[in-house]
C-alpha cells in the first residue's frame, strides 16, 4: 500500500529516500553534523533515528531589512548537497525569495500555517527591523514590527539568522537612519537563537536545525545567543595562519612577500581574535577556503556592531580615531599652559625671594 | 552598552581622552619643572656640569657597588625584573607596536608573542613581590602612602588583564581585551599626576646630580 | 626675637627650583636612600629615612610650585606647613643628618636628597626651630668670629707659643702673600700642631703665606644650621680680608663643612665669583709634591688606613690628592672596605658635633665606621677633619679601641726632610 506521500506528510526519512539519497549518504550527514555540533559518536543513531521519523515541521522565514545574502547563502551551492536537501525536511511555508507565491496569496500562506501549526512551527527571521519609522520598511502593507510580533505569537522558537536579525546588522550601523534593531529587542518571550555572520556559513543553519529536529530543543547558547558548538570559539584561536602571529609575521601590505607567505593579516586590521564563528574550521563553499585563506583579515561579521568597530583595516590594538592629530594639539596646548604656569611659578619665586627680610642671629629664635 | 560598544569605545573616545590628558599632563608637569630654573654656579668649577649630568643620567642605570647593591638587594633585583618586563611586554609586542605606528608613525620588529609572555609572567611575579615588600619592610611602611598603592594597581592591572585576555581566561575574551585597553587609559590618566613621572623627571633629577658632584670633581 | 612660621614658608619658598623639583618629582619611594643612611642603619628607625627628612620643603614645591598641588591647595586638599611639622622635624634634619651625602649617591632617580636637606633647614632655622647648640654656635660665629668663642689674643698666644718653640715664623697680615691659611677654633684650641705642620712644610716648599687677624676663622655655622644670609656674612668676612692683603689663594684647612663653605658655597652665597682661588690644604700640598717641592724622609711602617671626611670627599671632590701623599710616606697603607666617595660618615658632621642632646646617636652612628675598622685592623688612621678627629677620639675611647688617630697635614710635616 502507497502512502499518500504529499510533502505535508512525509517524514524526513520517507522524504530523503525519496529523492534517492541512500542510507549510507544519511548517516554520512548524521555523523558529519554530530561532529560539527561536538557530538559523541554515540549519538549519531540517535540523529539519525529522529531525523528519520521527523515530521516536517513548517517554518515561516520573514525576512525584513536585509539584503538576501543570508538565503543565498543558505541555498548557494555547487552541486546538490545534502544541506540543501535538509530543505526539504521542513515545510517552508513562507519564503519571500523562494516560494513560488506572491501577493496575497503569499500572505494568504503565511497566515494558514500560522494557524495551523499554532505554537509548533519554526520562525526563521532574516533582516532588521526599524524603529525610527515603521513605515520604512514593510510586506503587504504590514510594518516589519507588527508582522513580526504578530508572527511570533504562535512560533515554538525563533532562529535570527544573520548578523542583521541577529544584532541589528549594517542597517544598524552609523548613522543607523531606520532605527534597525534586532528581533532580540522585540520579543522577549520567545526562544531566540542568534545565528550571526554576514552571512552565516550554511552549515551552521542546518546544525542548528538539525539539533533541533533532533533533540526539539534549543541548543546550548553563548551569551549573544549564539550556539555555543559553532560560535563558541574565535577565528584567532582556530586560524591556521596562528603560528605566524605568535612568531610576529605579519603581512605589511596586501601584496607584499608575507602577504604571498601566507603570513598573519592582524596588522592588516584581522579581527579575528574577537570573532567568534566556525570560519576558521567548517569554513566555506563546501570547505574550500574563508577570508583569510583567501588572504583577507576577517572583518568580525558574526559579532554585534562589526560594521563600527574601529575600521576593516584597523588592526584591533589600534585606537580607531585620529590619535595623533589630538595627540600634537594636546602637546602644543599643553606647552603653552606649561609657559604660563611656569611664568606664574617664577613670579612666585620672584616675589618669594625679594619679600626675603635678611634672617640674622637675633632671628633664630621667636 | 554591550562587549563590542564598550570595545570600540575604549579605541575610540577612551584613548582620545587617556592621550590628551596624558601627553598635556605631562608636558606641563616637565614644564613647570624645568622652567622654575637654577641659579648658575659662581664658585670655580672642578668639572663640566654637562659631561657630568650626562655621565650620572646613564650610569645610575646601570646596578650600583657591590656593598649598595648588597644593602639593598631586593630593591633592586625587583625593580629590575619589572622594569625590564614592562619594557619588553610594552614596547616589544606586535600589536602594542601597531598602536604606537599608528601615533607616532613608526614602529619595530616584535619579539615572538610566546617570549613576551614569558616576560609578563616573570614581571608579574616581582610586582607581587614588591607589594609584599612594600607592606612589610618598615622603611617602606613609613614611606609609603594611598598614592605608592594606587600606583602600584595601575601598573599591574594592564599586565594582568593583559595576561588574562591573551590567554582567554577570566570571561569574555573580547570583554578582557577591553578592560585591558581601559587599564591602560587609567594608568595614562593618572600618569602625570603621580610618582609615574618619574619616567621623565629622573633624567633630569640625574642630570642635575651629576652635575652638581661634577662641578666639584666627583662623578656621581 | 623674630623667628616666625611666615619666614620658614618664606625661606622654603626660596629655596624650590628645578633642580628640587625634579627630585621630588621622581622620588618613588624605594628607601634605598635608608640603607644607605649611617643614622638608619646603626639604629634601625624607619623615620631617619632621608627622604623623609625633607617633607616641609616636598609640601611647599606641591602645593606652591606644581598645578595639581595648586589646585589641590585651594580645595584644602593640600599638607600644609605649619608650625607643629617645622618643630617635628628639627631632630630629623639637624640630629640624624650629618649632610655626609652617601643618600645622594644611592638613589637611583638620581635625588641630590642631601642639597635638598641642606635646603629645608633654611625653613626650620627661619622658623625658629634650629637646635640650641648650633644657634649658640651661630651667634658666637657672627658676633665674636668664632663658633668656639675663640678671639684674636687666643690665637695670638698659640702663635707665640709655636713661634718659641720651633723658631718658626707665623706670619699675620701679610700683604701680598700668595696663600691666606683659615683655622678652625678646634684646631686652634685643640691641635695647634697644625699651625706648626703648616709654618714647617711651606717655609720647605717656599711658599709664602699668611694669616688674617681679621678674618681667621675656616668654619662656617651658617652651612651648618642652614641660614644662607649668615653663612654669606660670614664668607664675606674671609672674601674682604683676602681682598685686603691681595692674595692668591685662600686656604681651607683640615676641617670638613669650612671647604664646603669657603671653596663651593661661598661665591654663591654672597653672589659673586672671588677673584682668588680657595684650595683645600690637601689640594696645596698635593701641587707641592707634583712640583717637587715637598721632600719627605723616612717610612711610617705601622698598618694605616685614610678616612675620607665626607665634606671633603664626596661633597669636595678632594679624592685622590691625600692618597698621593699617604703613599709618599706610607709603607702599609690599606683602604677600608668602603672609601672615596663612597665612604661611611664617622656621625659627626653637619652639625651633629655641636647638639648636646644628639650625643648618643652620634656615638651609635660611629657603629658603622667602627665594623669598617674592625673588618681591617689598622694601627693608625690618617684624616683631614677635627671634627671627625674628636669624634674618633671620643668613640674610639666608649668602644674601647686603642688606635690613634692622626692629622695627614702633621704626617707630612713630620716626615719633612731636613737639608741642614
């Protein structure tokens, strides 16, 4: 007997096998995502055991003030992978860029699953939302905030991905015109998982599903809200280019001997030893190379304000504004001030010495 | 504020204050040093006043007689230890280097992050020594104020914190690293307002030893 | 009678310039200068640190001299001085400092705490708060011409007796002469040999010489309590009477603090350069023997040791020249462990000598020179100081320790050759 395998029903197990990828492929993914997560072996039944009997659970994806980087992402990739397969274990109900309805219609969807899966479905947000104006930014005539209070009603949980959702973003940056925060400033009573990095590696979307669909439950976060398995060590600690820093080697410029040696990029303004992300390892394209492989310093996009900190090519130990300009102002200041409390000093002396009454030896005692 | 504000606050606005009150702070305390001037010396000189300043500035650098240096052994040795640390971690580190090229413009090879640590580490050591030095020799007790304790503490937190946020310890890395920036700030703030001067001044106290002993005829 | 807290604070005032503002802008407080210091080490008291012994002088650069002390001065947030500190400190300053300079050379920011010290007593002395000796000492200097009390007819009479019993001459007033001889009242009263030593070993070396009956006293107790405008009357008095006879060269005799005064204060104190030279007699005979003028005879085998007197020395700059003569005449001359300019003060100089109340740390000072004997057995030992000679003498006799102390200027005349 057939089961009506529409895709509301099947199970991610029932799904997979349907597209022909085989049970060794599976566990293949199993182990890789259990290792990635740091995971014990022991736990790779038990992965794929849930995810076999998942129930596609239905996400809604809102995306607000952002610049689809985060789903291209998520969705670029050479050839079929199994990442972009795990897509098919969810019912992504509402998809600005990938779903196949527009309009009202789109709507329309949103608010069904909505309904319907009332307190179980996944809200994926991507994108910041402004403040400043709510009008700045809107779908359907519904402002960014109403949509998205609205829409969290219902939501188990909420992932932010992107350092826009995640952080505010570069919508947030200086001069910040709309106001943008992130979903965290809004809604307070919902499970939040901050899924950073502009944009995130896909590999870490789908390990945060993945321990999800697995366990249905959050996965231990750092105190950005990030999951502590791929956001809980720095680019600096990780990066290959390490031995080169503690040896002092550092590319000058970007076309310089070190920089063809490979060489550490800190002074070329490397924010790695304040970034927290999965770069350094999981890296990206399928683990082809990261930016600084690539011979370019990290920019720090997974962590909060990365867009005011101090300057891309600043390296961290530098002050970010123009120290030495204020620094010779200050001296010349000072050099004046100096001049004229010396005068007012020499004018003490001056008068201390002529007030002098010759001391004699009647003046040696009172 | 959250880490990453509070970082690029003590880059930005934090440094801009800590240097101006630091760099004013100081040239006028050298200022109204100098400036109160010395009467010239009228009797017949034995030596050159210069050459003789000159001479002591350099030689009280180096460690004293074998009988002084016995006298006052931990002294010494301590103030060595830590000087020499401070020297090495301040100015011989590559990113502390980077921040110096880009004040005054220039910089200098680094000594390896791993040697620097060392170093720090060492220095540590003696500054806690010296507290304890400081809280139990009795000339000490006598001499010492709240300032030689305050200054004390500023001169270890940027060692200390700069040791914790190297070594990821003490929470939040990127919190660690902005706390070290801030100890820095503090110790620059306070700098010209303290026994810190004598960074500057004893050049001057030593020249004008020298040559005072040096008009006389006896190297000081 | 007009000694006040307002003159102290005026003096101290006075006396704050970069040289004094630098020190106390470096001072770290590493006590170094302590271990350095023969009052603390023979008795252990953390409060004759040096250092410390200038505090009315450190309060007065703060909060008069520097911004921050300024502004912290007019939030009454400033260490004021006032009386109560002047009088506190006077026992610092005057007992426990015998001006020797060995903290000076110490101190590793390069502080010149001695000068510093020189210049506090400027404030104590103005305030009223200089010891009863050295005020006694001060009035005799300025209104009789001699700490002692010693007078003219005094003198007169020790030359009468040296004129009977060598058949030398000692000249009084010579007009012209190419050296004027200063005295100390000690050596006056109390080693009138080395008025002898001296009519000896320059009618050898054919130098004319002379003493002024108008100005013979060497010693200065202006330096010693620290008052600049008695110190000057009193230089002035040797300046005019050099003047008067035209002479060439001024000659300080073995006293210690009279070198200081004569050779290096002097022209400061009264504000402009002599247009003679000041020589310490050491200096002068040192030139004797390089031009070949002092010819000596016979050894001294006996196991001797030199004390640099540290006004001479260390605070002088006469090292070498004593050194060049002892050796003319010695045969077992050995140095003690520490000597020259680092050499340890006997606990008598600046002052201490002429405080009565003071006698007992004077003798627990001496501890210091006493263990630097100890560590090398001598059997005689030369200096150039009566003040430090007394204080030899006195100690010498407490620790009971048998070993003569005796004048190097006597030594040499001794061992003069006689060309009969």
């Amino acid at each position: 007997m057939t089961k009506d395998l529409s895709r509301q029903d099947r199970t991610l197990g029932e799904a997979l096998r349907g597209q022909g990828i085989s049970r060794r492929s599976f566990l293949k993914f199993c182990a890789a995502t259990a290792s990635m997560m740091a995971l014990p072996p022991a736990m790779i039944p038990t992965i794929a055991q849930a995810l076999e009997k998942a129930k596609k659970p239905s996400v809604i994806w809102l995306s607000f003030q952002e610049c689809t980087g985060c789903t291209e992402s998520l969705t670029r990739a050479q050839a079929a992978t199994i990442e972009n397969l795990i897509f098919d274990a969810i019912s992504l109900d509402y998809h600005h860029t990938l779903q196949a309805a527009s309009g009202h219609a789109a709507e329309a969807a949103r608010e069904a699953a909505m309904k319907e899966h009332d307190g179980q479905y996944l809200l994926v947000v991507d994108g910041s939302i402004p403040l400043g104006n709510p009008g700045y930014s809107t779908i359907a005539g519904i402002s960014n905030v109403d949509m998205l209070t609205d829409t969290a009603k219902g939501a188990a949980a909420i992932i932010s991905v992107g350092s826009c959702a995640a952080f505010g973003g570069i919508a947030n940056a200086k001069p910040d015109p709309t106001g943008a925060v992130a979903v965290s400033a809004i809604i307070k009573d919902k499970p939040i998982i901050n899924v950073p990095g502009c944009p995130p590696i896909p590999g870490v979307l789908t390990g945060v599903l993945t321990h999800f669909l697995t366990f249905g439950a959050i996965p231990e976060l750092d105190h950005l809200g990030r999951p502590v398995a791929f956001f809980g060590q720095s680019i600096h600690d990780r990066c290959y280019r390490r031995p080169f820093y503690d040896r002092g080697l550092f590319a000058e410029t970007f076309d310089d001997e070190g920089a063809r040696q490979g060489w550490c990029l800190f002074k070329l303004g490397c924010k790695g030893p304040s970034t927290y992300n999965a770069c350094a390892t999981m890296k990206w394209n399928g683990g082809v190379s990261f930016p600084i492989e690539a011979g370019h310093p990290c920019i720090g996009c997974s962590e909060p304000h990365f867009w005011d900190g101090g300057g891309f090519y600043k390296a961290l130990s530098m002050p970010t504004g123009n120290v030495s300009e204020n620094a010779v102002y200050a001296a010349a200041g000072a050099a004046v001030g100096a001049v004229a409390v010396s005068a007012l000093n020499r004018a003490k002396k001056k008068k201390a010495t002529e007030a002098h009454e010759e001391v004699t030896v009647d003046d040696l005692t009172k | 504020m959250n880490e990453i504000e509070f970082l690029s606050w003590v880059r930005g606005p934090g440094f801009q204050i800590a240097t101006v009150i630091f760099v004013a702070g100081i040239i006028i305390r050298l200022g109204e040093t100098l400036l109160l001037g010395r009467k010239a010396n009228l009797a017949e000189a034995k030596g050159s006043e210069m050459s003789s300043g000159l001479r002591t500035v350099a030689a009280r650098m180096l460690p004293p007689d074998r009988e002084t240096f016995k006298r006052s052994t931990f002294t010494i040795v301590a103030g060595y230890i830590f000087h020499i640390g401070l020297f090495v971690t301040i100015f011989l580190y590559a990113p502390h280097i980077l921040l110096i090229k880009d004040v005054i413009g220039f910089g200098w090879p680094a000594l390896p992050s791993q040697i620097v640590d060392a170093f720090t580490v060492v220095s540590l050591i003696a500054l806690l020594a010296i507290l304890l030095h400081r809280l139990t020799d009795k000339v000490l007790r006598h001499l010492s104020g709240p300032e030689d304790y305050i200054v004390w503490f500023v001169t270890i937190a940027p060692l200390l914190t700069g040791y914790l946020a190297f070594h990821r310890l003490g929470g939040s890395p990127v919190m660690m690293l902005a706390i070290h920036i801030l100890s820095v700030e503090l110790l620059m703030v306070l700098f010209p307002f303290t026994k810190l001067m004598h960074t500057f001044t004893l050049f001057l106290a030593r020249w004008y030893n020298g040559a005072i002993s040096g008009y006389r005829g006896v190297e000081s | 009678m007009s000694a006040s807290l307002e003159k102290g604070i005026q003096a101290l005032k006075e006396q704050v310039d970069s040289s004094v503002a630098s020190f106390f802008s470096s001072c770290v407080h590493c006590g170094m200068c302590a271990d350095a210091c023969v009052f603390y080490t023979e008795t252990g008291k953390p409060e004759l640190t040096p250092i410390t012994k200038t505090e009315p002088l450190r309060r007065i650069w703060f909060s008069e001299y520097t911004l921050i002390g300024r502004l912290m001065k007019t939030l009454g947030l400033a260490k004021r001085v006032d009386d109560q500190l002047l009088s506190d400190w006077e026992t610092l300053v005057y007992d426990s400092c015998s001006m020797c300079g060995r903290c000076s050379m110490v101190c590793p920011v390069g502080n010149d705490i001695t000068e510093m010290i020189r210049r506090t007593r400027e404030g104590i002395a103005a305030a009223g708060h200089a010891p009863e000796g050295l005020i006694g000492a001060t009035q005799r200097s300025v209104t009789i011409g001699s700490p002692m009390g010693v007078r003219l007819p005094a003198l007169q009479a020790q030359i009468k007796h040296i004129e009977k019993d060598t058949g030398m001459s000692v000249p009084l007033d010579v007009e012209g002469a190419e050296y004027m001889l200063l005295l100390s009242s000690m050596e006056i009263m109390n080693f009138p040999e080395f008025i002898e030593a001296i009519a000896k070993i320059f009618d050898k070396a054919g130098a004319t010489w002379t003493i002024s009956s108008e100005a013979f006293e060497a010693t200065n107790a202006g330096i010693q309590i620290g008052v600049s405008d008695i110190a000057a009357t009193l230089v002035q008095r040797v300046v005019d009477a050099a003047e008067k006879l035209k002479v060439k060269t001024v000659i300080s005799p073995e006293c210690g603090h009279a070198y200081m005064a004569i050779r290096w204060e002097g022209p400061n104190l009264i504000g402009k350069p002599y247009n003679f030279k000041v020589r310490h007699i050491l200096e002068v005979l040192d030139d004797f023997r390089e031009q070949g003028r002092l010819t000596l005879t016979g050894k001294e085998s006996q196991r001797l040791t030199y004390h640099d007197p540290c006004q001479i020395a260390r605070r002088g700059g006469v090292i070498d020249e004593p050194r060049n003569l002892i050796n003319m005449f010695a045969e077992n001359f050995v140095e003690m462990p520490e000597n020259g300019k680092m050499n340890w003060c006997c606990g008598a100089g600046g002052g201490v000598a002429s405080i009565e109340r003071a006698e007992d740390l004077k003798l627990a000072a001496f501890k210091h020179k006493k263990s630097q004997l100890d560590a090398i057995h001598v059997e005689a030992i030369v200096s150039a100081c009566s003040t430090c000679r007394m204080q030899f003498e006195e100690s010498l006799e407490e620790y009971h320790m048998d070993i003569p102390i005796i004048s190097l200027t006597e030594t040499i005349a001794e061992h003069i050759a006689e060309d009969k």
